[in-house]
C-alpha cells in the first residue's frame, strides 16, 4: 500500500511542479469525475470531488486537492501499529478496485453516448464547410447584382425624370376630365339615389371650383354642379320629412344635407321633431296597453316593450343628434336635454302607472325583475344625456316602489295578524256551537305565533330581492343604506311588532266586533305572544333583519330594549284587562244572586246556594285555562287547616261581641266602634293591583275582584237570622274551595270575614250558625 502510494504520489503530489501542467491534469479529472456525478444525480459535494466536513487543503486527505502522499504514509507509519497498516492497504486496495469498476461501469453506460457526440461534432464541421461554401458564392452574387442594378439606374436616369412629369401631366387630365365629367356624374347618381355617392363627388370638387371659378369654363362647371345640388339637397329633404325610413336613414339624410352646407339649426329643429313624433307614437302605443279595455301585459312584458321601443328610440335620437350637430356647442347640447327630458318624463308617468297595477301582488320576482330591465335600459340614455337627469329619476322611481312595496307588505303583515286572530276567535266559540271540544289555547298560541313568524320571513325574503347582488340597482346608496336600515327594519319590522301591540291593546280599549266584547281566552292568548315576542322573538327577528340586510348603524334605528318594554307593557295590559273581564263576569253572579234575593224572609239555610258553586266552577275552569299558557307561580306557605277552617270564629274570638247573646239593637254604637277599630289594625287589600306573569297572579286578582264585590253588594243589604246564617254558608263554602287558588290564604279568609261582619252588622238578629252545622252543609254541597 505504501509503495503504491509512492509510486503514484511523486506524479500528483503539489510540491515538486504546482504551476505545470503535470499538476493540473488530476484536477481536471476530478472535474470531468465530478461532472459525470452531477449527471447522474449525485450530490454536488460528492461532484466537486470532496466532502463537505474535512478542510480541502489538508494534506493527508485522500480526496482532497492537495493530497500529500508522503505526509500520509508518514502519518500512518508513526501512528498506525502493522496490523492496523495492513487492514488500511487492504481497505484502500478494495477502493481502487471499486473506483476502477466504476469508472468503467461509466464508460460502458455511456459509450453509445460518446460515439453519437463524436458524429454529431464530425457531421457539424461538414455542414459548416458546405456552408461556407454557399455563403462565398451568395457574396459573388450579390457583387454581381449591385453591379448591374448600378448600370441599369444610370442608363434610366433622364427616362426617369421623364416619366416622372408625365406620370403628373396625367393626374392633372385625370382631374379635369373629372371637373368636366362632374355634372353629368351628379346627375346619373341622383337618378339612381346614390346620394352618398353624389355628396362625396361634390366635396371632391368644392374646393377646386371655388378656386378657378373665376375662369369661364370652371364657372360653367360650377353653376351646373349648384343646380344638381339644390335638386339633390331638395330631395334630401323630402325624404327626411316622409319619414318612412329609420333613424339610422334619417341620419345619413341629415349628415348629407350638413355636407352639402345646409343651415344646421333648421336640420336640428327638424330631426329633433322628426325624432319626436317616431318617440310619442311608442308612448301612444304604451299607453294603450294601459287601457281599460284590453288586459294589461304583465310587468315585466310592458318594461321591456318600453326599453326596446322608446328607450332604444331615444338613445338612437341622442347618439345620431350628438355625432350630426356636435359643433351646436352648449345651446344644441341643452336643447337635446330639453327634448330627452319632456319625453322622459312621459315614459316615466307611464311606467309608474303600470307599475301601480301589481299592488295587489305579493310575488316580488316579477316586479323586481321588471325594476331591474327598467333600471339597466336607462344606463345608456342616462349617460348620452346627464343633463337630463334621466338615470336619476329611473333610480327616484324605484325607490318610491321599493317603498311602497314595504308598506303592502306591513299591511300583508297586519291582514295575515287580525287573520290569525279571526280564526282564533273562531276556534274559540266552535266548541260553544258544534258542541265539540276544539283546540287548546297552547296549540292556537302555537298557530299563531308559527304563522306570524313565517308570514314575517317570507315578507323578509321577498323585498330582499330588492337587495340581490344581480339587481342593477342594488348598489345605490339608498338600498345600501337607507332601504335597509329605515325601510325594512323600521317600517317593516318595527312597524308591524308596534301595530301588534296596538292592536292588541285595542281589545282593552273597544268593545269587539258587533258590539260583543272580546272573549277573555284571546286576552290571555295575545297577553302570552305578546310576552313571548318579549323574551325571544323580538331579538330574533331583528338579528335576522340585521344578518340578512346588513344594517349600518349611521341610521337611528329603534333599540331591541325598547321594543322589548312596549311588547311586556302590552302584555302586562291585556292580562290586566283578563283578571278585570273574568272578575267581572264572576262578580255579575255574585251581585246577582244577593240583589235577587230577599235575606230578611229566607229559610233556615239547608245547602249552599248554586252560585256559590258556579263561582267555584268558573274559577277552576279560568285556574285551567290560565294554567295552559302561564306558569304556576309562587305561593305563601299553606297552613295545615285552611280546608277545614269555618267562621264559627264570629261567635268565639275577635268578633265575640259582635254575635253573642248579649248582642241587642239597643247597642249598634258599641258594635261598630268594634269593627271599626279592627280595621285599623288589619292589613289592607289592594284589590286591583299589578299583575304579574303567572297564574297564581292572576287568579288572585280575580277572586279578590269578586270577593270585594260580594262584599259591596252585602252592604247593600238588610238580612234576617237565616239570611245570615246562608251568608255563613255560602262564605265557608267558598273558603273551602278558593284558598287554593290564591298567593295568600289569608287574603281569602280577610275578605270572607269582611263579607259575613257585613251581613251581621246589617242583621237585626245576629244569631250564627253552629259550625259543626256549617261544615255538614258544605259537604253535602
């Protein structure tokens, strides 16, 4: 291994010649190595012939540049023991042998390579020996060629010059021949009506006549050429006055007369009423679909009649008159927005009167649809003709309809509303008439609410289209902002929950329809939506308005809060108006039953009376009722013996003096200080005070209503022994019944002990009824 590596160092080693060739060749060839690795995907560490880590002017590296094969075997003999000298010769032995494979491993993969690059290098020097070849020859001749060019231009020199002057004596003749030809052309073209033909004629030759005119035969020329143009701009004219042809006919008459120096205000006086005449026949015919007598096209048909027939007439009116009479100046530009401006404003009347017709509808696609062709046939003219402002005024037309449209469909809102409401009431009596139990108030408070809900979302959604990203209108700054904000969110919407409220705030106001008043189950259906819309569906209607229109806060728009109160104070009014209707009914029976009554000549009570009975039916039935819709509520801790409590407590405890023996008529004095000096000490009761959201509530303010009025009519009174006694009866009887139903037993037991010290204080034979006896007849009962 040390001998190889001496043998091969002396040649490669950079000491003894670093700058002759012999030391550059190993270079190169690791170069050429390198390259052959890069070829085959190699990394570029591995091309350059090195690697990465190890520095590349160490000596003893056997891959670098600056190799040393003596400093190596140095190295190794002072470091290395034998055997570890002896597994290096081999391990470098068995590197050679692979690196010599390899190297011929490359030459077989890329021998045909080789050879091919070998004939393709033979083949280029024979294709550039040809090639310089023909580029001698191409040099030759092209000497050859310029030498000749240059004796042919010499030899033509003065023949040039001659064809050059007669070359212009010919154009000269040619136009002559054209001046003395140009009568008889005129009027061969106006026979055959190729008056564009004739006009160019005529201006070819203007100028020339005007010139020599003062030469005799030019002057001829030029009289008879004036006289074939009169006759020329005469039929012009009665062609453009016929008007039989279009407006692009018109045009091309008038751009000829201008040609031939007609006066350009008379023609533009004259195309504009021309123009006018063409554009008021398409408004008469409009205006006859609008008739009474034949059916009206729908919307969308009479928009695009309107846009292909007088829109497309206008803009061809204003681009023939801006192109013909550009040089009018301000005047002419005014007067075509004069003209633009009166016509428009027709076409608009009509279109609003069309547009009137589909009040009725509730499909918004159609109209939209309509609006939107109506809008984008106006671009156009509205850009030919700014000054007439006729963009604006289809933009102001949309508008008002947009806004229309939100107000057919709040009043579509408030009919669908009082709709829902006559079906309830509907529902309401049918058990009353068919006999037959009909739906709940959950489920018509469901219906109700469900159909309002979705009336709502579909109104939502049909004047949304008047916001769809396709609509030409849509990006203007009223539907941006606006249309939106005090259109849909606070006409609409706000609008329609504040017209809810107010309508059911009218049935605590006015009598129902047909002078009936309003069945007391609608109030506690309407007090319960309304308390609903409080709670949730408020908020979410208007956040899905805001979602949905993308509402800008630079417009005041009403607080949810604030809706929010207006629907609880409703609310809170209609359930206040039930508790007052259904104690009013209650209370008719009550005053009924003691009015009709005679308490001083009355038997010795047996059993409760029978409206006693009905008042506890009818209380249960509105404790049901209210149940379904309200709930419970919260209650005064009950006291173990409120069902068995009787008012045999006026002839034993507080009231003694009032119903014992001694009692006589000769003390009325003593027995009402008594009573009145317990009032004082008891708690007052505020018969019609708030009523909260819950049952409980509600059938306390009732029963207090009924009890005060039972109260007032006993006052009214004078009773007997036993008319008392039916009183006590009748009092403990609903005690047994109603304190269930109230917040507070005790409020029951006060009023209860007010109605029978009533009826004692108005008998002048107090004598009460046992109350063993009391409690056998309201058991029977």
């Amino acid at each position: 291994m040390a001998a190889a590596a001496a043998g091969r160092g002396p040649g490669s080693g950079p000491g003894d010649s670093p700058e002759g060739p012999e030391a550059e060749a190993p270079e190169r060839r690791r170069k050429a190595h390198g390259m052959l690795k890069l070829y085959y995907g190699l990394s570029e560490v591995e091309a350059a012939g090195r690697p990465a880590g190890p520095d590349p002017l160490d000596p003893i590296d056997l891959n670098g540049a600056h190799f040393d094969p003596e400093v190596y075997l140095d190295k190794l003999r002072r470091e290395c023991p034998l055997a570890q000298l002896m597994d290096s010769e081999t391990d470098m032995v068995r590197q050679i042998r692979a690196l010599d494979s390899d190297m011929q491993t490359l030459v077989y993969e890329n021998y045909n390579k080789f050879i091919s690059a070998t004939d393709t290098i033979r083949k280029m020097k024979n294709d550039f020996r040809k090639m310089e070849d023909e580029m001698d020859r191409l040099a030759t001749n092209m000497a050859v060629i310029t030498d000749f060019s240059a004796r042919i231009s010499a030899t033509l020199q003065d023949r040039h010059e001659r064809i050059t002057k007669l070359a212009g004596v010919h154009a000269l003749l040619r136009k002559l021949q054209f001046l003395f030809e140009l009568p008889s052309r005129l009027t061969k073209c106006v026979e055959l009506g190729a008056y564009g033909q004739a006009v160019r004629y005529q201006g070819r030759a203007r100028a020339v006549l005007q010139q020599y005119q003062h030469l005799p035969s030019f002057r001829a020329i030029q009289d008879d050429c004036q006289v074939i143009t009169a006759r020329l701009a005469q039929q012009l004219r009665q062609r453009f006055r016929e008007g039989g042809s279009g407006a692009p006919e018109q045009a091309e008459c008038v751009e000829l007369l201008l040609a031939l120096g007609e006066p350009a205000e008379e023609l533009c006086e004259e195309f504009l009423a021309h123009g006018r005449g063409r554009l008021e026949e398409e408004l008469r015919s409009l205006e006859a679909e609008l008739g009474p007598s034949p059916p009206a096209p729908d919307v969308l048909e009479f928009t695009d009649r309107g846009g292909s027939g007088f829109v497309g007439g206008l803009c061809q009116v204003a681009a023939a008159y801006q192109e013909l009479f550009a040089a009018q100046g301000p005047a002419g530009a005014e007067k075509l927005a004069a003209f633009a401006r009166e016509l428009g404003s027709r076409y608009f009347a009509l279109v609003e009167r069309r547009l009137a017709q589909e009040q009725g509808g509730s499909d918004n696609s159609l109209l939209v649809r309509a609006l939107d062709r109506f809008h984008r046939r106006l671009r156009a003219p509205g850009a030919l003709l700014a000054a007439a402002g006729l963009a604006e005024a289809a933009t102001g037309i949309v508008e008002r309809v947009a806004r229309e449209r939100l107000g057919q469909h709040l009043q579509g809102l408030q009919s669908a509303f009082l709709g829902c409401l006559t079906d309830v009431r509907q529902a309401l009596a049918a058990p009353r008439v068919a006999g037959k139990e009909g739906p709940g108030l959950a489920e018509l408070l469901a219906n109700v609410a469900s159909s309002t809900l979705s009336h709502i979302k579909a109104s939502l959604a049909s004047v949304h289209l008047f916001t769809a990203k396709e609509v030409s209108f849509s990006n203007k700054p009223y539907f941006r902002g606006e249309f939106c904000s005090q259109g849909v969110r606070e006409s609409l919407i706000v609008g329609f929950i504040r017209s809810m409220c107010q309508t059911a705030q009218n049935f605590c106001d006015s009598p129902g329809e047909k002078g009936g008043a309003t069945p007391p189950a609608l109030l506690l259906l309407l007090s319960r939506l309304c308390l609903d819309y409080e709670t949730a569906t408020i908020s979410y209607i208007l956040t899905l308005t805001d979602e949905q229109f993308l509402v800008q806060d630079q417009f005041p728009v009403t607080p949810v809060s604030t809706l929010c109160a207006e629907a609880r104070e409703t609310a809170r009014r209609l359930l206040t108006h039930y508790v007052k209707v259904q104690g009013l009914v209650i209370s008719q029976m009550l005053r009924k039953s003691v009015e009709t009554r005679d308490w001083l000549s009355t038997l010795e009570p047996r059993n409760v009376r029978a409206v006693m009975k009905r008042v506890v039916e009818d209380t249960t039935a509105i404790d049901v009722q209210v149940g379904l819709l309200y709930e419970e509520g919260v209650r005064k801790a009950q006291s173990s013996d409120s069902s068995k409590r009787t008012f045999s407590v006026y002839s034993s405890s507080r009231q003694q003096g009032r119903y014992a023996p001694s009692y006589t008529p000769s003390a009325p004095m003593d027995t009402n200080l008594l009573s009145n000096i317990q009032k004082l000490f008891s708690e007052r009761i505020d018969v019609f005070s708030p009523v909260e959201f819950n049952k409980v509530s509600v059938l306390t303010g009732i029963i207090k209503i009924s009890l005060k009025t039972l109260l007032e009519c006993v006052r009214l009174r004078t009773f007997g022994r036993f008319g008392l006694q039916q009183v006590q009866v009748d009092c403990h009887f609903l005690q047994l019944y109603l304190w269930r139903f109230v917040a507070d037993e005790e409020l029951v037991h006060l009023l209860l002990d007010e109605v029978v010290a009533s009826a004692a204080l108005r008998c002048p034979d107090p004598v009460p009824m046992e109350p063993s006896v009391v409690e056998v007849i309201c058991e029977r009962g």
